[in-house]
C-alpha cells in the first residue's frame, strides 16, 4: 500500500516539474518572438 502511494507521489511530483519546465520555456520563446518581430518593424520601417 505504502509502495503505490509513493509511485503516485512521485509520478504527480515529475509531471509537475515537467509541466512548469515547459511552461517556463514556452514563455521565453514567446517573448523572444516578440522581441524579434519588434525588431523586424523596425528594420522594416528604416528601409
């Protein structure tokens, strides 16, 4: 009984991890996208 709740605790505690990992991630590529297309007009307006 101990041995199943331990797996479970330690399944959910990785997904968990896992999910803010990608969270963080996802978060960072979507600023750096608009930090380029914000250089992009820029560019694009000097021409």
């Amino acid at each position: 009984m101990n041995s199943i709740l331990l797996i479970t605790i330690f399944t959910l505690t990785i997904s968990v991890f896992n999910y803010l990992t990608y969270r963080r991630r996802r978060d960072t590529y979507i600023k750096a996208a608009k930090k380029w297309d914000g250089i992009v007009n820029e560019l694009s307006n000097r021409k």
